[in-house]
C-alpha cells in the first residue's frame, strides 16, 4: 500500500488534482466540508485518477481536515 499526503481545498469553483514538488498533492473539491461529502468526492477523484476501485482507497487520518494521509493501493 502507498500513502499520499494531500491538501484539500473544499467549495472550490472547479475540481483540481495537482501533484506538489515536495510529492504531496494538492486537491480542490467542489463538494463542501459537510456530513462527509468532500471526503466522499475526494475519493471519487482519486479512484478515477489512480484506476483504482473507491473501496480500495482509505483516508489514513484527516478525516476532518484539509490535510490527510491517504492510502492507496500498489
């Protein structure tokens, strides 16, 4: 399993995936930070962005925060 440091931004105009030069990532949701919806949204993205399934990914920790460790699988 990979972890990836990301830094989201919620209610943003439009969605965004940016990888850093420190390796982190930068990521603006159009969700807001309610009942879960831009972590829910979060996911979405990253799944498409990665192939990979949305079960498959897990919020390490975070959940409430704009910074989070993600895994992701190998």
């Amino acid at each position: 399993m990979a972890i990836i440091k990301v830094k989201v931004k919620p209610n943003s105009k439009q969605q965004l995936i940016k990888e850093e030069t420190d390796g982190s990532w930068k990521i603006c949701l159009k969700s807001p930070p309610v009942d879960g919806k831009a972590n829910q949204e979060l996911i979405k993205l990253l799944a498409k962005k990665f192939n990979v399934r949305k079960s498959e990914i897990t919020i390490k920790s975070g959940c409430s925060s704009k910074n989070k460790l993600i895994e992701l699988p190998d």
